[in-house]
C-alpha cells in the first residue's frame, strides 16, 4: 500500500513539475473564447512580443494592473508587442463589465474556472496577476516583469 500511495505522489509531483511554463519553453497553444466571442489561439501571435497576462475581476491588484497595460498598450506600437489577458473568472458578466469600466483595447479571453481553468494549469499560474513575456519566436523570455522591464526587453 505504502508503494502505491507513494507512486501516486510522485505523479502528482512530477504532473506539477511539468505544468509550469519555464524560462526558455514555447508558448502553449491554447484556444479561448475572447470579449467578442470569437475563438483566439495564444499561439496565433508569433513574429511580436507576446505578453500574456492572467488576472480577474474580483482581483484588486489586477484591476490596477489594468490600468498600467492599458497605458502600456497606448504607448507600444500594436506591431511591436501583443498584450493577451486571460480571465479565470468564474462569472462572463462581470469578466465584461471589468473589461468595459477597465477600457481594455488589447486581446481579452476567458478560461471560466478559477484556478483550474486548464490555462493556469499549463502556465502554472497560483496567483493574480501572472504576466508572462514571450519573444517575436514564442519563447518565454520574463516571468511578471514589470512595465519598465517589459520595455526594457522589447528594447522600445
């Protein structure tokens, strides 16, 4: 039995281990509904810079967080970076109105269950906000860097 119980717990840790995104890995192919209903691979926006950022409405940080990748989003020419968020609100109406009193421009998707949307599984996502910055190739070059990193490495 001990063996058993065991071998289960090194499967669950070596799930967890592989389930985050490192430094280096390429970005997951994952397909969402976004604010306009329309299906978006986050695959789909190689050949720019690619910053992913999971956060949600009832995230008090993350609203804040808004704030600077909407200013961010002005600043940066459309060509240069894409600014993905993914909501892991378990509410669509609220994901919206947050959108809406936010004035999110940039790309916004849903993956509706909380922590255990299967996108926060692959990034490995266990707080809010979680940005991930990857390169013109689709590989993750910055972990939750900040505005001023973010333009630092895309060399602006």
């Amino acid at each position: 039995m001990r063996k058993v119980v065991f071998a289960l717990f090194l499967l669950v840790n070596i799930i967890n281990a592989t389930a985050q995104i490192k430094i280096g890995d390429t970005i997951p192919s994952i397909i969402l509904k976004s604010n306009s209903n329309n299906n978006v691979n986050t695959s789909s926006f190689k050949g720019k810079y690619v910053l992913v950022d999971f956060w949600a409405s009832w995230c008090a940080p993350c609203r804040l967080g808004n704030k600077k990748l909407v200013k961010l989003y002005n600043e940066v020419s459309s060509g240069k970076i894409e600014i993905i968020g993914i909501s892991i609100d378990t509410d669509a109406n609220k994901w919206l109105k947050a959108i809406e009193k936010d004035k999110i421009k940039f790309t916004q998707l849903i993956d509706p269950k909380g922590f255990d949307a299967n996108a926060a599984l692959l990034f490995g996502v266990e707080e809010l906000p979680s940005k991930y910055l990857f390169n013109p190739e689709g590989i993750l070059i910055a972990k939750n860097p900040t505005e001023e990193e973010i333009i630092k490495l895309i060399k602006l």
